[in-house]
C-alpha cells in the first residue's frame, strides 16, 4: 500500500495499530470437506512464501508473520511489512491474507504508478483528508472501485456497480442491479420489413 513518506508512523506504532485492529485474524479453518482442507493448504502456503520471501530481500516485519496453529485451526496475526519493493510476491501476486506491505512515496503521480503497477486491478482504497482531492487520485487508479477514505465500501456497499480490471476478472458486476441482470438470459428477435433488393442476401 503506497502511503506518504511524511505520514509513515514509527515501526512500534504500526505495529500497535495492526495489532489494534484486530489481535487474531482466523485466516483458515478445516470446513471438513477435501476442497475445503486443499484451499487451507494453498492459503497457508501462500502467505508464508509470500512473508518469506520479503523478509529474504530484506523487508521488515513489525508484527505477525507466520503462521501459527490454536485450537485445531490455523490463524495469521496481522502482518505490516515495511522495505518492501515490487520485486517480492507480497506485491505482485494475490494474497487473500491479513498481510499489509507498506511503500513510501513523495509525489501523488508516484503513488499512482506504484498502484497501477500490477498485473491485478478488482479494487483500491484511497486516503486523504481532501474528499475532491482523493477522488480524483481514485479516478486515475486502474482498478473497478476504489473506497474513498475506507478500506472496504467496495465490498460493502452493494449498490455500486463495478467490473474487475486487468487478471482479477471478466464479466459483469457482481454488484447492483447489474449483479441480478448476470442471471437472466435475454434473446432478441431481429425481422425486416423491406421489399427492395438487399445487396447482402439473395432476394427473389
């Protein structure tokens, strides 16, 4: 997440913030079914290539970062990751996982090349203490939806339609009236009522 070089807390105070949050995130638990378990190992294994792959090329950890095993189920504490660069997995590939890798930047054209620097684009968050100001940085994001000054109306609010960018999708809205249309089927009927001769097809 691109955040503003002069609005960067210390590493203890990011840490307390995210632990803040949320003390324990369950990021996985055995629903009893092989599809179930199968997806459990894909995420566990996921997040922690991701982690360690960061912290391999130097990104810092200030809370969370492994997996841990509680009462039969695997659970994730939230992980903030500083040092960061676009040459990790933690900011190229997906995650599904309560990991949040923070970059610095010093321009607002900065920002948003390192947004759109992704191969991804299904939504964004914006935040800043200027509304206007924040939707027109939102605007310039090639994302479906962006959240402005929150971190997940995209998936809340319903009522707004958007459509996935870039590998996150294709396909129409899963959201607004637009997400009921997806399931009717529509058939159109098309006749003429000409007499002349048409150039495109054989008229007796």
């Amino acid at each position: 997440m691109p955040t503003p070089s002069a609005s960067i807390p210390p590493a203890p105070t990011l840490a307390f913030r995210a632990v803040a949050l949320q003390t324990r995130t369950r990021a996985v638990n055995a629903l009893g079914t092989d599809e179930a378990r199968a997806a459990i190992v894909d995420a566990i294994d996921r997040i922690g290539a991701q982690v360690a792959a960061a912290t391999a090329k130097g990104a810092v950890v200030h809370t969370g970062g492994r997996v841990e095993r509680h009462g039969g189920g695997h659970w994730i504490r939230p992980t903030v990751l500083t040092a960061v660069d676009h040459t990790m997995t933690v900011m190229r590939e997906e995650t599904f996982g309560p990991l949040l890798p923070v970059m610095p930047f010093t321009t607002e054209d900065e920002a948003v090349a390192l947004a759109n620097d992704s191969d991804y684009g299904l939504s964004g968050a914006v935040f800043g203490p200027d509304p206007a100001a924040a939707r027109a940085l939102a605007r310039r994001l090639d994302v479906g939806a962006v959240s402005i000054n929150d971190a997940a109306l995209t998936a809340l609010v319903h009522e707004g339609e958007k459509n996935s960018f870039r590998y996150s999708g294709l396909g129409g809205s899963r959201m607004g009236d637009a997400s009921l249309r997806r399931f009717v089927r529509r058939q159109t009927l098309i006749g003429t009522t000409a007499t002349g001769r048409d150039p495109w097809w054989h008229t007796p």
